[in-house]
C-alpha cells in the first residue's frame, strides 16, 4: 500500500527532530518500567538480606564481561551515527553490524549462564530471588534483542543511503539498554 | 467522500480497516469503545437485577450464580475504565482533535498510530474471548489483588485470569504507542505561529493525560508481568509463603490506578472547557490558571495512591501522610471548577444539547469530588472501605468523567466528525433521560454505602441486617432507574444513526468557535488542509470589544489581543 509520509512528521515546534523527541518519550515509558521492577527488588533485598546468599551463585565474571561486550556496541553504534551524520553510509552500516555481533555476544553469553544456573537448580522457581533475576535479565534481554531486529532493518535501509536520522533514534535506545544493564549488574551479580 | 479520489481509488480496506488517517483511527478506537460499553452496560444490568432482586433468571442472561457474578463485576469495571473511557476520551478524541485543532495534516507517526489500534483491538478481543473459556472470566475485581487473582484455586478461573492480565497488558501497550504518538505529535507539528499559549486546553489536557498514563503505567506493567509469572509459572512474588508479598501488587496497581483517575478525568475537563467557552461566548477564564492546576494535579496524583489502601495493613504514619496528600489534591481540582464558573459567570449561555452535557459534567463530578474528601480521611475510611458508598462515589466520578464527557464531546464535534447535525430535540430528551436516571441509580447506593452494605456480596439474603425491606427497596429502585439510563441510550444511537445519514447538513463553523477543526469542511478531507493554516491567536478571543463578531479564529490574519494588552 502506498504510504506517504505525512506533513506533520517533517515539522519541528520544539527544534528537535521528531524521531530524536519520540525515541526519548519511549526512554521515559521505559524507564518506569524497569524502575518499577527494579524498586520492587530493591525494597524486597533490603527487607530479606538472605538474598545475598542466593545472590552469589551468580555469575560476576560473566557478568562482567557482558558489560565489557555491551558498552563497546554503544562506542560502535556512536560510530555508526558519526558514519551517518557525514554520509558515510559504509561505514555507518559496518559499524552498525559491529553494534548487532555486540548485542548477539551478549545474548550467548546469557545463555550460557542461564543455562549454567539452571543445570544447578537456580531456576525461577528457587526463590522470589532468583524469579525477580530471571525476570529483570530476561526483560532486558527481550530488549537487547528488539534492539538487534530494529537495528538490522535499519542497516539495509542505510546500506541503500535511506533513513539514515533512524541511526541516531535506534543509538539512544541502544544506550539506554546499555543503562539498564548497569543497573541490573551490580544489583543482580555484585551486591552480596 | 471525494478525498479518496485525490491519490488513487483506496479499497474499503485500505480505507476503513487499515487506514493511518487520523481520522478514521479515532473512529476505530470510538467505535470499538462504544461496542465495548455496550457489554458493560448489559453486564451492569445483569448484576443489578440479581442485587435488586436475588435469584431470579435475569431476562436475557439466566440464573446469576456466584461465579458468574464476580465475573460480570470485575468485567464490567475493566471493560468501563480500561475498553471505554480511555479508549473513546483519550484515543478517539486525541486521534480526531489533536492534528486538526494544531493545522497538521495527521499524526506524526500514522503507521504507528494504526499499530496502537490493532494491539488495542486484539486486547478487546482476549478479553471477550476470556468470557467464553471454562470457568468464564475472571472474577477477582478490576483491582486484582493477589492472592485472588494470582491463584487458581482461589479464583477459581484458571484460563480467564490470565486472559485477563494479557488483555490489560497489550492494551497498556496500545496506549503507550498511542501516547507517544500524541506527544510527539503536539510537542513538534503544530501549525507555524502556535505557541504553547495558544493550543486548546483539550488537547494540552488530552496530552498530559498521555503523560501521566506514560509515567504511572510501567511499575503496572512489569507487576502484571509479575503477576502472569506467578498465574502460569508458579513464582512466588506476591506469596508470601515463598518470601514475596501480595501488598506489593497493591502498590504497583495504585501507583497507576490513581494517576489513571486524572488520566480520564483530563479530558473530559478539556472537552467541558472547550464546550463551556464557545457556548458562553467568553474567552475561557484563566487558562493559564487552568494549566498550571492541571499541572499540579498531576504531580500530586503520584503521591496519593495509597488511600486506597489505608485498610489494607499499611503503617499508620503512612496512612496519615496519605490523608494529607488526598485533601490537598482537592484543591487544585476546586480550583479547576472554580475557573471554569468564572468563565460562566455573567456570560450569554447557548443551552445547546453540548453546554446541557458540559454543565452537568460540572454538576455531578462535584459531588462526585466532594464524597471523594470522605474518603480521602483514613479514619473515615475505616468504615467506609469497600463499602457501596466507595461504589457511589467513584461512579459520581467515572460517570461524568466516561458518559457525559463523551456525550459532551460527541454532541459538541458530531457536525466535524460526521458532516450533519444531531436532531437538537432528541438530544435533549437523551441528556435529562440519562442525568434524572443517573442520580436515582447512584445516591441510594450512598444511602446502602452509609448504612455498611459491603461490596463484593452477589446478594444479601444470607445477610438479616442487610436484607430489610428499606434497604432492599433502594437496591430496586437503583436497578430501575438503571434500567430507565440505559435505555434512553437507544434514543441516542437513533439520533446518531438518523442524523448521520438524514441529519441536517453541517456548516463549516455550525458553533462559531475559534479553533482550527472548524476551518476545514464538514467532514474533513483526507489531508485535512487544503492550505495549512498560520496561527495568530489564542483559542478563546470570543465577544472581544474592537470586533463586530463575536469570534475571531485561531488562523484569521490580525494582531494577537494577548500581545497588545501588555
């Protein structure tokens, strides 16, 4: 079906482009949204300070090294919009499947340690402990990988020099999930 | 309907089911809102016959048992909130107004606008498909507290319980996509010259609503996460027994649930303002004021949700600093009320069938606002927790808010939607055969409340205190006059119907009003504009002295009387 792009969309009140204005209103809904999870886990962990115990059959290191994985994709993604901002569109589609191999890494390596838990019976049944885990990690997993879909749609569209603004709006939600998993990690994994 | 003839000859399809026009998006959700209603409407009745007269085979339902009682309860007031009032205010409103009263040609985002449609549609559809599993729907009220709702064996429900949390989470998701949408909308496509100054009060309304939905529903959504998990998984977050808490839902369900009161209330308040400014023909008192109360309302509504809970084994301190914050929500809705009488006073009032609709708006959620103080106080509350007259009260709300707001709206824009005029005269008949019914439904039900009739009873037979002939006889005359409000609605689906296709043809200005819908024909084209409009002024320059008219639209080139008054 024919879709023609409507006059509204191009205009810009505020002086921010609209793209740019929506991606940070979906920031802000999503913001409640793990912070909704999140404070519930935080009050319930400062009333039950067992859960530390639960809390160190995690694994830091993996971990850790997800976070390694996750900040470089953000570089990579600042590189790709950097790429895009001055029409480099090969450039910018490199670098964008540098930022999606990131996100993948970091999905593998979930994998392997959820099944790792899993394999010594830390399943979301164990505890309220262990099912907020699976939860948080799991919904921001979910994330990582609508992030990695998007992203790849956009690629094709920058490979052919189209839409190359949506590099910006998908690299800020890019951060956020990046964000997110700041949070999760010394919450989830660190904190005994 | 020549617009279709513009670009190239759309299927009814393309048209009418998979539109992104703006327009056709709101009818959509308008539309799907009304259907929606209707089934609540016949649940109420449903219910209210077994109150009023217990046991019998209710006329076109059958033999009421318990089970299915708690279900019709809880569905009728998820389908009102959630199905009705959100959906027919805020989405069909929104979509409709927001990019003609700003000069755009159509939302920001179309094809996203029409995806917050179909998540909303198949919402609609789970839940109507949750009636017809084994057991029937959920029954475990629209609040949902675990244990009840988390636990088949207490819910008895095992497939409509879950049913019923899906539904409710992809609706969320319809109207974060939706809400978006609108902000984005408004924030960045406004007609060259609008200022922030100079947007109609319902659409500044319309989008706050969105912005306190969008702030208040995330902890919703990842609880309802939660609560699937601990339905289908067998986790323990709001069980106690494996270390979670069930008070935790009710935390997470009010922190929306009250800012989810003004989500509602707003636009109505933004509609009734509209209505009231061009049907006095004076410029809306105060609009800043109006703003900056809303604003205020806003904020504070984060910080009262758990007055709904003063009986629920919260701390009493907490319970006190609760109260504290209830009363003082109140003062910057008084004050809402108290500009919009001034915009009234000393004013040359149209009763026209919307101003009917828009005035008894005030009327009612006055008293609905007023009984709300009551329980507001943690003390009182004590007594009055779960009790009709809490039922009372949030009707006295939702009612002004969901019904006559809608009907204030649909009366005031039907020549825009629809390009006739509604038959004046039904009109009337419809607004006192629907307000007189109303008030005979519900201030008996504050009578029953004060007199301790609890809530969540399917009949009071087993109940001597309860089942007297004075007590039982303002249950039957509640059911009557609720019988009498819903069928006076068929006089208004006639109106709509006969109007519509044989109803007078509609100007392009029938109301005189300032604003930029009334600019373009009656119905609008596909587009909107055939030229964009330049905004000049704020929206309500009505009865001003240096004019002959006694109106001056938003886009008439001209000096801005803001301006020159400084």
């Amino acid at each position: 079906m024919a879709f023609q792009v409507p006059v509204a969309t191009s205009r810009s009140s505020t002086g921010i482009p609209t793209s740019r204005l929506a991606v940070w209103w979906v920031l802000a809904s999503e913001i409640v949204i793990f912070g909704g999870l999140l404070m519930s886990y935080l009050l319930f962990r400062l009333l039950h300070t067992s859960w530390g115990y639960e809390a160190a059959h995690t694994n830091p290191y993996a971990g850790g090294f997800n976070t390694f994985v996750l900040l470089t994709s953000s570089l990579f993604v600042v590189l790709a919009h950097q790429a895009a901002e001055v029409g480099d569109t090969k450039r910018s589609f490199r670098y964008i499947w540098y930022t999606i191999a990131g996100g993948g890494v970091f999905m593998l390596v979930k994998a392997y340690e959820y099944t790792s838990e899993i394999m010594h019976g830390y399943t979301m049944l164990k505890s309220v402990f262990w099912s907020f885990y699976y939860t948080a990690t799991g919904l921001h997993g979910f994330h990582v990988l609508c992030g990695m879909v998007i992203m790849g749609i956009i690629a094709q569209d920058v490979k052919k020099g189209k839409n190359l603004h949506r590099v910006e709006a998908i690299g800020i939600y890019w951060h956020f999930v990046d964000v997110v998993w700041i949070f999760l990690f010394p919450l989830l994994y660190i904190a005994k | 309907m020549s617009e279709a003839h513009t670009h190239h000859e759309m299927s009814f399809w393309e048209k009418y089911v998979f539109s992104t026009d703006h327009k056709i998006i709101g009818f959509q959700y308008m539309f799907t809102g009304l259907f929606m209603a209707l089934i609540g409407g016949f649940f109420v009745y449903v219910f209210r016959m077994q109150l009023a007269f217990p046991g019998i085979d209710v006329p076109g339902f059958g033999h009421v048992s318990e089970l299915a009682y708690n279900s019709l309860v809880t569905n009728h007031g998820t389908i009102m909130i959630f199905w009705f009032a959100m959906p027919v205010l805020i989405a069909a409103f929104g979509n409709f107004l927001i990019p003609l009263m700003i000069g755009a040609d159509d939302m920001v985002f179309p094809r996203i606008n029409r995806l917050s449609y179909q998540i909303f549609l198949l919402s609609a559809l789970v839940l109507i498909a949750s009636f017809f599993v084994p057991n029937g729907g959920f029954g475990g009220s629209w609040t949902a507290y675990p244990p009840l709702s988390a636990e088949a064996q207490y819910n008895a429900t095992p497939l409509g319980a879950p049913m019923w949390v899906i539904a409710v989470g992809l609706e969320f998701v319809a109207f974060l996509l939706g809400g978006i949408n609108f902000i984005t909308t408004l924030m960045n496509a406004r007609a060259p010259g609008m200022k922030m100054y100079d947007i109609p009060i319902v659409l500044w309304m319309i989008v706050i609503a969105s912005i306190l939905f969008m702030c208040s529903v995330g902890p919703l959504l990842a609880g309802a996460i939660m609560l699937l998990f601990d339905q289908l998984i067998g986790t323990g977050f709001y069980n106690p027994a494996h270390g979670g808490d069930p008070l935790l839902w009710q935390h997470l369900f009010w922190f929306f649930g009250h800012p989810e009161v003004y989500v509602v209330l707003l636009p109505a308040m933004g509609i009734v303002a509209e209505i009231m400014a061009v049907f006095a023909r004076k410029k809306l008192f105060g609009y800043k004021t109006i703003l900056y109360s809303v604003f205020a309302t806003g904020i504070l509504s984060f910080v009262v949700w758990a007055h709904h809970q003063f009986i629920a084994g919260i701390d009493p301190r907490m319970a006190n600093l609760f109260t504290v914050t209830t009363l003082i929500i109140s003062v910057p809705i008084a004050e809402l009320c108290f500009v919009y009488i001034a915009t009234l006073y000393g004013a040359s009032i149209t009763f026209s069938t919307p101003m009917l609709w828009a005035l008894a708006f005030m009327a009612e959620f006055l008293i609905g606002g007023v009984t709300g103080i009551f329980l507001g106080a943690s003390g009182l509350d004590v007594y009055y927790h779960d009790t009709y007259f809490v039922v009372a009260h949030f009707h006295y709300t939702f009612v002004p808010i969901a019904i006559i707001g809608f009907y204030a709206g649909i009366t005031y824009w039907f020549p825009k939607m629809f390009g006739r005029m509604l038959n004046e005269y039904w009109g009337k008949v419809h607004f006192w055969g629907t307000i007189i019914p109303f008030n005979f439904i519900f201030i008996p039900l504050f009578i029953l409340g004060a007199a301790g009739q609890h809530r969540r009873i399917s009949g009071y037979v087993h109940f001597p205190d309860l089942y007297t002939q004075d007590l039982q006889n303002l249950r039957i005359i509640a059911t009557v006059s609720l019988i009498a409000m819903l069928a006076f609605q068929v006089v208004f689906i006639v109106n709509m119907v006969y109007s519509w296709f044989r109803g007078k043809k509609a100007e392009i200005n029938p109301w005189k009003a300032n604003t930029l819908e009334w600019t373009v024909p009656s119905p609008p084209p596909h587009g909107n504009f055939a030229e964009f409009p330049t905004v000049y002024r704020g929206p309500y320059e009505y009865s001003h002295p240096d004019r002959e008219v006694d109106y001056w639209p938003q886009n008439e080139p001209g000096p801005d009387p803001a301006k020159s008054r400084k």
